[in-house]
C-alpha cells in the first residue's frame, strides 16, 4: 500500500507538470523588422541614420516605451534590425550625411510587423 501511495505521488508530482508543459500554448515571438538601406548601385551604405516612426495623427502612438520614433544608424552590412512589442505599421526615413553633416541622399519606406515574423525592407538612398 505504501509503495502504491510513494509511486502514485512520483507520477503526480514528476509527470503532471510535464504533461501540462508540453501541452500549453506557446507565445508568438515578438515582430522583427530587418531595414537594409542601398545606393543606387545596390550597394549597401553604412552608417546611415534610420527613423522608424508614426505619420503625424491626432492620437499618440507608443512604438516602444514612449517613443513616439526610433533612430538607429545602420551597420556595415547597411542593415538595421530591431525586435518591436507590437504588431504596427510604421513608416521608415534613410538620410545621408556627408562629413559636414549635410544630408546627400535620403529614401522612404514603410514596414509591416507581425507577431512571430521577421519583415525584410529595402530602402534605396538616392
């Protein structure tokens, strides 16, 4: 009876939370927006300022821990890649600075994030 009791108590406490573990629901991953910034040649271009942001509108929209726009210079694969809280659509600027911090070339895009998915956009600076 005791060995009955000490097993049944084993399987209760060792295979239940298994059980319920593998058979819960997963979270969808988080949207991710990759932005590669290119010249006109497809070249990409490396240190280009990236502005992820809301079109005016009367209400506020929080992108990320109340921003109301993100700016990210990109690396020198000429990409950006950010991880969001929420499914958006968001607008994207590019500008190009000379050394003497004069804009020579600048593009637009837009990026549509989805939960669990990653959204690739291209934006050529000319």
């Amino acid at each position: 009876m005791k060995n009955s009791i000490l097993v049944s108590t084993l399987l209760i406490t060792l295979v239940l939370p298994l059980v319920f573990s593998i058979s819960s629901c997963r979270e969808p991953g988080k949207p991710q927006a990759v932005i590669t910034v290119l010249d006109a040649d497809d070249k990409p271009i490396s240190g280009a300022e990236v502005t992820i942001y809301t079109p005016p509108a009367p209400g506020y929209v929080d992108i990320e821990n109340n921003l109301q726009k993100i700016v990210e210079v990109t690396n020198s694969a000429g990409q950006v890649t950010r991880e969001f809280k929420y499914e958006a659509i968001y607008d994207v600027s590019v500008k190009v600075f000379d050394k003497h911090g004069n804009v020579i070339k600048s593009g637009n895009g837009v990026i549509i994030l989805e939960e669990g998915k990653t959204y690739n956009e291209t934006i050529i600076a000319r």
